[in-house]
C-alpha cells in the first residue's frame, strides 16, 4: 500500500471514530435530560403533597391498643377481659356501647374482630379453651387474669349482664 493510502485510511478511521464518540455523547446529554424533566416534574407534583403528608401525619399516626387479635390476646398483664365480636352480631352496637363505657373506668377490655383476616384461623365449629389449641365459633366475652382464660360466657344475654355489670362498677 502507498503512503498516501495509508493516510486517508488513518483520516477515515478516526472520522469514523470522532461521529461515534460524537453520538455517544449526544445520546448521553438526552438521556440525562430525560432523567432531569422527569426528576423536575415529579418534585413538581410531590411538593404540595408532602406538606400535607406532614401536617396530617402527626394526627393519624395514633396507635390503638384496645382491638386486638387472638394471638395476642394470651400475652396481657393482670386481670382483663376480651370480648370476641363476629361483624355481623345484631348485639354489635349494644356490645360497643358498653365497652366504650368500661373503658372509661378502671377495667381493662380489649374487643376482637373475628371477620378480621388475622383471626380466621381461630375460627371453628366448636369453642376450645385450651391455649395452645383456642378455638372460638361465635361473640364471646372471656375474663382472663395474666393470660390464662379464669371464665367464659358463650350467651348474648349472659355477655350482655356482665357487660352491664362492668360497666355500672365505674369508679
């Protein structure tokens, strides 16, 4: 090959090399600029939420500790009682309404929702009592003392007696 070949081989190549790096680096700047719209546009829309998230924060992030799951109900301190409620009681209201009543005082009641996905393995066509194996079939209220079941009342009208009862001993 000739010297002069040679050269505009070498001129060619790196012309060809120049318009590559040429286009990568055009392709970069698009994509970084893509990233940035959309970075702008999301801080855009995000801006006016976030204050609100904050202020409405501080009220709604308030931790109930009076309806409660099976699983947990064994793992209480002294005496209390639990009032299992299926969703769909006549009694529901009447039930509420006394342990809104009891809370207010001294006796400690915790309520579970037995249509509460947590609880649908406790459910069964018989109540078992033991523990490790509690099962329930309908509202129940228990009296339990450091965990361990002291009473049961299966009966609305019986539920609804002792309810009245704690209720009417508010000091």
């Amino acid at each position: 090959m000739s010297k002069k070949n040679k050269q505009v081989i070498l001129k060619n190549n790196s012309s060809v090399e120049s318009n590559e790096y040429k286009k990568l680096i055009t392709i970069i700047i698009i994509v970084a600029t893509i990233f940035l719209i959309f970075y702008v546009i999301t801080l855009f829309f995000t801006k006016s939420d976030k204050d609100n998230i904050f202020k409405n924060d501080l009220n709604a992030s308030e931790i109930q500790y009076d309806e409660i799951i099976i699983g947990e109900m064994f793992n209480k301190d002294g005496e209390y009682y639990v009032l299992l409620l299926e969703g769909e009681d006549p009694y529901k209201s009447i039930f509420d309404s006394y342990v809104t009543m009891i809370r207010s005082g001294k006796t400690k009641i915790y309520t579970v929702d037995l249509n509460s996905a947590f609880n649908k393995s406790y459910k069964d066509e018989e109540n078992n009592y033991e523990k490790d194996n509690f099962k329930v079939k309908g509202t129940l209220l228990l009296k339990l003392d450091d965990g361990n079941i002291k009473d049961h009342y299966e009966n609305k009208e019986e539920i609804l007696n002792i309810l009245k009862e704690l209720s009417n001993t508010l000091e």
